[in-house]
C-alpha cells in the first residue's frame, strides 16, 4: 500500500467515526487555542507597555523616593518617606551642575473631590511647574497650560473633563476643587490610560494650598534629558548630585528601559504559567488520542489480520494508525489555531486589553499538534503492527 492509498485509508476511518474524531480532537483543539491567545495576550501586553512607556518619551527619567540604609543599618522600604524636595528638583535644574538635563518637573500628587454644578467627581490632584507639560510629552487638546504667576486655575485630563461636563467644552467653567472655587484654562489630549486621563493640574503652591501641607516635600521629580542619547549621562549627574546633597541613596532613578523590562519580566512569567496551562490541556488532548487509537485497534483486530493474511507487512499497518493519529492531531490543531485566530479578534473587544497574533506561534502550534498526534499513536501502531494474523482473525 502506497502513501496515497495510506492516507486515504486512514481519512475512510476517521470519516466512519466522525462523533468520535471530533470529540478526540477536542482536547488538541482547546489546548491549541489556549496557547495561541496566552502568547498573543503576553505580546500585546508587551507592546502595550512599550507604548505607554514611549509616550512618556525617550528621554524621561523619574526620580522617586527610595530605601535608605541608616548607620545602624535599618533599611526603610521603598518610599517609606518623602525624601525628594524642591531643593532637590532646583538643583537639578541647574545647567552648570547638570548640562545633559533640558528640563525638571517636580510634582506632588493626591486625590481631591472636583464638583460642577451637581456632578462631583474624584480625580488625582497633581501640583507641578510649567515644564511639567513638555517634560511628560504631553499635549492640549483644548485650551492653555497654566503660567506660573496663576494661581485658581486647573487643567483638566480627558476623562475627567468628560466625567464633569459630558460633551460641553470644559475650557471656561469653573470647578470647585477640594472646596476651593477654580477655573478651567485647558484639557489635555487623551494617551489612552486612565492614571494619565483622570486627573486636575494646577500649581505647586494651589496644590500645597488645597492639601493643607506645608513641606517643601515632592512626591516625584519628572527629569527630561538634552536628547535620548545623553540620557545615560543625564542619569549619573542625578545620581551624584542628589548623593552629595542627600548624603545616601534615599532615591530611586527609573528609566523608560528599566520600566519596559519590569513590565516585560511580568508579563512573561504570567505567560509562560498560564503556557503551562496550555500544555496541560495539549498532553489530555494526546492521551485521548492514544486512547482512541487503542480502540480502534482492538475494533479492528480482524481486519488487521485479514490484511496480514493477503501480505500487508508490519510496517505498512504501523504506517496507517500513524496516519490516521497524524491527521486527527493536525485537525484538531487547524481548527485551535483557527478558533485562536478568531478569538484574538474578539477578546480585546471583550476585556479591553490587546491581543497579538504570532504567525510562528501559530506555526508552532500547528506543529506541535501533528507532533503530539503521532507521538501519542505510535504504541497504538505499534501493537496493531505485532498482531499475528493467526491470532487477529481469531480473536472473534
């Protein structure tokens, strides 16, 4: 029996038992899909991250309160206390201590209760400086950003403008923040993110004023190198600087790159347990192709040993069974990676999170699919091919 006529063969007994193929395949089916929307979940996760990232631009370093180490050598945690003042974000500013910085933006941050009318919303109540706007790459989408001589004024995120005055322009209108009567001058254009879309801007001193604090405190400090290729050495005159003025390490510096490989570290190890779910599901998919194989031997026992009788050889009988195991296994990988494919399009519309599809993990799949439908139906061919025809067609 040639391969054509092998292939034909096995095609015949999987069509005899459609019910039985379909259910067989299901187990390959489900696995299949799950590992094509795991890995497209974790690499649109990864690109989402890379984008957000991005947008802060390619330049932009954070500085953070820290963990310090005190002389008896207690170590606090991460941001235990506001180490980082204005004292700090001036001297960084200075070009004569720091040439490769273009731009600093301290910030402190809250949350505050914003009314219009007889809508009140909650939203993160961030006090920063002028260059705040340039320094965090961002833009207006109506109106102007605050000067520094204002004081009562407020710039708006996109989704808080939209919460407090629906489609009516939010430029003009007077908000009261934390109690305090305040004018809208801008909004910002919209990145997509909600920490970055839901907040109210205004200055340092209305922040201080509006909380009740007194301290000179920041909560962060935003640092925008010259361009992206001095950053590096933007991040070393930072660190000496504000170890000389600080005395220890009380600080932490984050860079776009460190960022990007926290979040990509994450993101990578969820992807490969939850691919490890995946191949779960793929191992019960091949146990149930090796146990639907067994039956088929043992129905077909007789015609086994009648074919046995008229001179099929050993290898041509293992030759079928492994074809017949080859196609179901196959099938069922088309069909996951099918579903995969389609449910990559409709997931993020579900969840609200993207989904990438990876043309080699869909290869891969489809791959280890026909591998694991083979695999797990070569003992099956292997005890049909020692079959005796004495003993098969005696077997009833």
């Amino acid at each position: 029996m040639n391969w054509r006529d092998t292939f034909a063969s096995g095609l015949e007994a999987i069509r005899a038992h459609r019910l039985r193929s379909v259910l067989t395949m299901l187990g390959i089916v489900i696995g299949i899909t799950s590992v094509i929307l795991t890995v497209g979940l974790g690499l649109g996760a990864q690109a989402r991250v890379s984008e957000q990232i991005d947008s802060l631009g390619s330049n932009l370093l954070i500085v953070s309160p820290g963990s310090s180490t005190s002389s008896s050598g207690v170590r606090g945690g991460f941001g235990t206390a506001s180490t980082l003042t204005l004292t700090d974000a001036t001297a960084l500013a200075d070009r004569s201590v720091t040439p490769d910085v273009e731009a600093v933006a301290p910030v402190v941050s809250s949350s505050a209760a914003l009314v219009a009318g007889t809508t009140n919303w909650t939203a993160s109540l961030v006090g920063t400086t002028t260059s705040w706007l340039s320094v965090r790459n961002r833009t207006l989408s109506a109106g102007r950003f605050f000067t520094g001589t204002e004081t009562d004024v407020v710039v708006l995120g996109q989704d808080t403008a939209s919460e407090l005055f629906g489609r009516r322009s939010a430029v003009g209108q007077q908000v009261t923040v934390a109690g305090r009567p305040m004018t809208v001058i801008g909004v910002l254009a919209s990145t997509g993110e909600s920490s970055d879309d839901d907040l109210a801007l205004t200055t340092l001193d209305t922040a201080r004023s509006l909380t009740g604090s007194a301290s000179a405190s920041v909560s962060t400090i935003y640092v925008q190198a010259t361009t992206p290729d001095t950053l590096s050495a933007a991040y070393q005159e930072i660190d000496a600087l504000l170890r000389n003025l600080h005395g220890d390490t009380d600080f932490t510096i984050a860079t776009q790159e460190s960022l990007l490989e926290t979040a990509n570290a994450t993101n990578e190890t969820l992807t490969i347990l939850l691919g490890g779910v995946a191949a779960i599901s793929l191992l019960v998919g091949g146990i149930g192709v090796m146990n639907i194989m067994l039956v088929a031997v043992t129905e077909r026992v007789r015609e086994i040993g009648l074919r046995k009788a008229l001179g099929a050889t050993p290898g041509g009988i293992r030759r079928q069974f492994l074809v017949e195991a080859g196609v179901l296994g196959a099938c069922g990988g088309l069909l996951g990676a099918a579903l995969g494919i389609a449910g990559a399009f409709a997931l993020p519309q579900l969840i609200g999170q993207p989904v990438s599809v990876s043309v080699v993990a869909v290869a891969a799949a489809i791959g280890v699919s026909l591998a694991i439908g083979i695999g797990f139906g070569v003992y099956p061919a292997t005890r049909a091919a020692r079959l005796t025809p004495i003993d098969a067609l005696r077997s009833e």
